[in-house]
C-alpha cells in the first residue's frame, strides 16, 4: 500500500486540478480559493488517515465520497487500468476493491495486484484466482488476495 503522504499528494493534486483551479477561474482569482486550498490539504490528509487506517466502513465510505467527487460521471466508474497503480488506486484496491463492478478484467486485476495480465492468468490457471462466470475475475477475489498480503 503507498504512503499516507503519497496518498494526501495525489488526493491533494486531483482536487486542485479538478475543483479548485476551475473556481479559481470563476472567482478571477479570489483569496477564499487559498484558504480552500488549505482546507483541502488538511481534510485530505483525514481522508488518507480513513483510508490507510480506518475501519472497512469508514476507508470504504471515505473512497467512494472522493471518487464520486473527483470522477463524477453518468456511467459507472471504470478507470483506465493505470489508476490502480496510483496511490489513490491502490489504496481503493485495498480497501473497496473496484467500487462499480462484480468482475474485472484480467488487466485491471493485474494492475490492483501489482503483477502482470500473465500473472493474473496464471493465477486463475492454478486455481489461486477464480474466474467470473461473465469473464475476468471476482473483484472481491482481488480485493481478498490483496488483503492477504503484507503491506
């Protein structure tokens, strides 16, 4: 899992590129987007807090507020594969597993664990990943194989 500072920085860089910077523009610049800005980092670092520590629930419900906030969109989420080996990734990996589907791809499976799409289907070969009826592998089964593993 990354750090808790790896963590706050990214959640820090996303909601500035997504929220702030856009209202900085609207309010041409206002000083209430500085104080934001610093309200943003305290709070992220209790988000990461939650995350890297929490109780499944409130890991869980810290995750799912930031990526409806941060990846709002009328689908459901599915981020490119890479996501997962961000900090905010895999810490979501961890903790939630992926938040919108039952099953995942191979790709997506080997990106949550850290190993190749082989890797990943090596693992289903041997029989120490299930296959998903529909295709891929259980999301849940990730989470769990994650979950297994020291940090």
């Amino acid at each position: 899992m990354p750090s808790k500072k790896e963590l706050v920085e990214q959640i820090v860089r996303l909601l500035d590129i997504r929220l702030l910077d856009p209202l900085e523009v609207l309010l041409e610049g206002d000083d209430a987007v500085e104080a934001l800005r610093r309200l943003v980092r305290v709070r992220a670092a209790r988000w990461a807090d939650q995350m890297h520590d929490g109780d499944d629930v409130t890991a869980a419900g810290a995750a799912i507020r930031l990526i409806a906030t941060l990846y709002p969109d009328d689908r459901a989420f599915d981020p490119p594969v890479d996501w997962w080996r961000t900090p905010l990734g895999a810490v979501v990996a961890r903790r939630v597993g992926h938040p919108a589907a039952e099953s995942v791809s191979y790709a997506t499976a080997g990106a949550m664990l850290g190993i190749t799409r082989q890797g990943v289907h090596d693992l289903v070969r041997r029989g120490r990943l299930p296959r998903h009826p529909d295709g891929g592998v259980p999301s849940a089964a990730v989470r769990e194989r994650l979950l297994a593993q020291p940090e």
